[in-house]
C-alpha cells in the first residue's frame, strides 16, 4: 500500500477468480492474478482498479507512488514464448491486452516491475520490466526517488549462470544484462536492482547481489538521500559456513563476508545500506540480528540518521536461541534480545539502528508476542512516532500469554488478548514511541476473528493510520463487522486516526507543480511538474539558500536535504513559482 500527496492509497495484492472494487469487477485469468487499485478516501470510493497475470501464479508484494505514477513489483509466471499468456492493462470489462513474456525458455517465476499513469478516475499501463531466469526469481519491496525506480528480492543462480538468470526484458523483448549469484550453489540470493524511468519505457542501470549457499533474501526498501536501505534475511552462522558474500554486481562476483549471528546455519535479520552513485551501487554496511531459529526483517523505515527494522525472532524468556543483534560483516553481536514468553516461538521485533555513514550501531530493541506466531510485517515513522501492522495469535482468555514491551533481557509487562476464545492470527497495529536510547510501547489494537487475519502493509498521512491485509470472515474491527462470504479469504482496507499526530502540510499546487513528501523527514523531498533544466532552491527564513537542484528531462527535481539541516518551514523556489517546505 502507498499513499499519494493528496493522501489517495494505492494497493497491490493477489486475487484469485473474481474480486470487486466497487463497481469494477476483476477476473483471474485461471489462477493468483495481481491487482492495482486507487480508494480514494475522501469519497469513500475505488477509482479504479487493474489486473494482470495469466494462467499461472501472478502476485504484486509492493507500490510505490511518485506524482502521479504508480510502481508495481511482483512475480509473473510466463517464459519467452507467452506459454501461460500474461497479459495486464486491464480493468473490469476492458481487455487486458499487453503481453508480458518471461525471462527465460522455461515457465517460471520472474521478477516484476510495472509503470502505472494514475488518469483520476482510471489507470494506464506505460510500461514493464521483468528480471529472472529457469527457477524462481521475484521481486518484495519497492522505493522510488525522481525518476529513479528501486526493488529488492530474491533471485535463484550461481556463479557460473547455470539458471541463465537476465535482467532488462520489457513485454515481449528478452532482457540481455547477465545476473550471477553470489556462490556456486543455486539458491536464493538477495537482489537489489535500479530503473531509471524514462517515461513511456524504463532502463536497468545496475544490480547488486548478496547471499551464499542457502537462501538469502530482501523484504523492503527506504531512502534517504543516496543512500538505499534494504531488510530481510541471510543464511549462514557465526563460522560462516555458508560463505555468505555482498557487493557483487552483474557478473562481478560479491567479496564482502557477512557472518550470521549464531553458532547455527539459520535465518537471521539483515539490515543493509548501499549508497547509490548514479551509474553503479555500493555495499556500505550491514547488520546482522538473530539467534539459533528463524529471524527476519519485513518492514523498514528511515527517518534521517534513524533506521527502523520490523520482523520477528525466535527465542524465549531464557535466551534458549541466543539471539544477538549488533553483528556487522566477520564481528559478532552482543546486544541480548530475549524472547517475549516461556516458549522458543516467532515473536515481534522492532529493532532501531544509527546511520553512522560508514558503519551502523544497533540503539534498541522492543519484543513483543507469546507462545504462538507474532511478526510485524511493515513499518512506518512519523516524528517520534513509530507504527508497526502484522500478526498475533492469541485468544480473550490470553491462551498464548502475549505481552508486549519487552526490551533487552527485560520481559513485557502489557496483555494483548485476542479476538476470540481460542488462539488464532488476529491483524495487529501497534505504536511505539521512539525516546532516542530506547523506546516505548504506546498502543496496540487486534482485530479479526477466528479466521487467519493479518495486517500485512500500513502508510501514514497526517493524522491517518492506514493498513491494509487479509480477514477470514466473519470478522471485527471495533464497530465494524465483516461477514460475507463466511470462511473465504478477504482484502481489507482500515483506517484509524491518531490524534496526537500532527496535522499534514497541505501539499500546494501552483500551476502543475508538486512537492513532496511534506513534510519532509531530513531525507529527500521531490519537485515534480517542473520545467526541464530549471535551477531549482531551498531557502531558509532568512532567504539564504541551502541547497539547489537541477530538473531533470521528466521535469522532476530531487532535493537532498543536507544532514544537520533546522526543523521549520522552507521555501522552493523554481522559477517565478514558490512553494513551502516544511521539514521535521
């Protein structure tokens, strides 16, 4: 999910035969369909919504909005010769009618990115870009700055291409860039790829590749300047068995050892920072965070020098997994995150790091779960605010002994019931306040019913909490009940307000210029509708200015905001045109 300037939302999802927005109905094309849709919230109503897919598994897992173009990242199931004839582009009773070939000779998963133009009240497909080779590849996050496109995933080849895995095919012709994997094994490998958006097409500028003998894999992406954050997971131990490399690109091959956090071969959570220099990546640093199960990183968010990470661990109020955070490269973590109940179970985790620039200090942890399944799945920031959605299971007689709060070796003291008399997944928001050196647990809310029901994305506009997942009907949030169809899995859409927020900006408009985001947070913010080779400034109270930036072909200008910069309100100025700024 993704919200715009006007504080529109953007989903991505998967459906399976039928599903209506309001009034456009779309239909599967045989099996998981990807679906694009805008709500728009001030009418309470769909715009518009598009599929895509054919008669294999299709699946969108992340947006990203910038203007009014909308990004789209996924998997489509096809080969070079359209065997299970993907098409997108279409919506309700208008044919989907472009084809979408796969990457390779044989029918399988490959990564996706797609161009939405956002018209109002419909959507245009503009272009698509797919990424993979003969096994499964695909494609999580996505993050989008000017006409600079980001995603993040897993991709399954070795060093010597044995999957033949290319990047850069557009519809029907095959991409040509030559993607090796980080060892000599064929397995999953984390993938981080930049697009340059050219407006009616998009261009593969460079890929960055981590992983080793097991799986490895990206979740999500975050900006700041040009500097690109990914979460996820490594495969590998303190021995580093796994011989787990980063910083390879293309056909380059990774050198850069990343140790896992325990004396097992096992998931740990992987926080990474690459800087962006335009034409090619570079690996910065990484930090590696878990014990001796399964710990993953879903969800990221970046606040200036702050890096937020949402996941989840496995260990219990004994350290039975030793989990450690604050592992970077060959050096071992020493920060101890116990478990939230008696029992070695997946447990929320929210982890907070410090940018150093060219290393990262692990700041704190917050735990939060019981004896079942907890995770939090995205992550986002506002001011000292921190809002996590994703997953609890529990019941309202606190069958599983969930507490939240947790932090350190110290165990949470706040109960978390569930929604129904026996333990079942019920869709979680929590908030948090960060404090600097550690946080606080301000507020969780559980919906569902007795169902599977998970919180699985979540934006935030002023005052607007916004999360989105999937419900078992008959299901409850607060006053609102959802009961049809009874048992059938069900897309859901919630929005809550949380009135200590501040107020949006409102984002002005002066002829077709836009800014945003805005307020900015000490990253980047965006000027778009701009004339092409216009000097762009950001002043300050005094009119003195602070940094100025060129506009760029597709008349979008990217402003970094420079470290250390005053909160308060600034002026853009581009041309006779001048807009306010404000910056937290």
């Amino acid at each position: 999910m993704a919200v715009d300037a006007s504080g529109n939302v953007f989903a991505t999802g998967i459906f399976s035969g039928t599903v209506a927005f309001g009034s456009t109905v779309l239909t599967s094309a045989g099996n998981d369909d990807i679906f694009v849709a805008k709500y728009v919230p001030s009418t309470n109503t769909w715009a518009w919504a598009q599929r895509g897919g054919g008669a294999n598994i299709d699946r969108g897992f992340g947006i990203a909005v910038s203007g009014n173009s909308v990004y789209v990242t996924g998997y489509i199931t096809n080969n070079l010769a359209d065997d299970q004839i993907v098409r997108f582009g279409g919506s309700g009773t208008t044919p989907t009618s472009v084809q979408v070939n796969g990457a390779s000779s044989r029918s399988s998963r490959d990564l996706l990115v797609a161009k939405y133009t956002d018209s109002g009240t419909s959507a245009t497909l503009v272009w698509t870009q797919v990424g993979g080779g003969t096994y499964l590849d695909e494609a999580n996050g996505i993050a989008v700055s000017g006409s600079s496109v980001y995603v993040t995933g897993a991709f399954a080849n070795n060093t010597t291409d044995d999957y033949r895995v290319r990047f850069g095919g557009s519809g029907t012709t095959p991409g040509t860039v030559q993607v090796k994997g980080a060892s000599t094994s064929t397995n999953w490998d984390l993938v981080v790829a930049k697009y340059v958006d050219n407006g009616s097409s998009a261009t593969l500028v460079w890929t960055q590749v981590g992983g080793g003998h097991a799986s490895d894999s990206g979740f999500s992406l975050a900006l700041s300047g040009s500097s690109l954050y990914v979460s996820g997971y490594i495969t590998n131990n303190l021995a580093d068995d796994n011989t787990v490399r980063f910083g390879g690109s293309g056909t380059t091959r990774a050198s850069v050892q990343v140790n896992g956090a325990s004396a097992n071969n096992s998931l740990d959570l992987l926080v990474a920072k690459y800087t962006d220099n335009g034409s090619s990546a570079a690996l910065i640093w990484t930090q590696v965070g878990g014990g001796i199960g399964a710990d993953i990183g879903y969800g990221l968010a970046v606040k200036g020098t702050n890096v937020y990470v949402t996941g989840d661990i496995a260990n219990n109020l004994a350290d039975a997994a030793s989990v450690r955070f604050g592992g970077s490269g060959t050096t071992p973590g020493t920060l101890l995150q116990n478990g939230a109940s008696t029992t070695i179970s997946d447990d929320l985790v929210v982890a907070k790091y410090t940018d150093n620039g060219p290393s990262a200090t692990v700041v704190w942890t917050q735990v939060g779960g019981g004896t079942g399944l907890d995770r939090g799945q995205r992550i986002e920031v506002s001011g000292t605010s921190l809002f996590v959605t994703g997953v609890t299971q529990n019941s309202t007689a606190d069958a599983n002994r969930v507490r939240f709060g947790g932090s350190g070796t110290a165990p949470g003291t706040v109960q978390v019931n569930g929604v129904g008399p026996t333990a079942s997944s019920d869709f979680l928001v929590a908030k948090y306040t960060d404090n600097g050196t550690s946080a606080a647990l301000g507020w969780t809310k559980v919906s569902g019913g007795a169902g599977e029901d998970w919180g699985r994305a979540l934006a935030v506009s002023g005052q607007n909490v916004l999360v989105s997942g999937l419900t078992t009907p008959s299901a409850s949030f607060d006053t609102f009940t959802i009961t049809n169809p009874v048992g059938v899995a069900t897309a859901v859409l919630a929005h809550l307000r949380d009135p200590t927020l501040p107020l949006a900006v409102a984002r002005k408009k002066t002829g077709a210029l836009f800014l945003y985001p805005n307020p900015a947070h000490h990253g980047t913010a965006t000027l778009t509708g701009a004339e092409p080779g216009l000097v762009v400034q950001v002043l300050d109270a005094l009119g003195r200015p602070v940094l100025q930036a060129t506009v760029n072909a597709s008349g979008a200008a990217r402003l970094v905001l420079p470290q250390g910069l005053a909160s308060g309100v600034y002026v853009v100025r581009a041309g006779t045109q001048v807009l306010r700024l404000a910056i937290e």
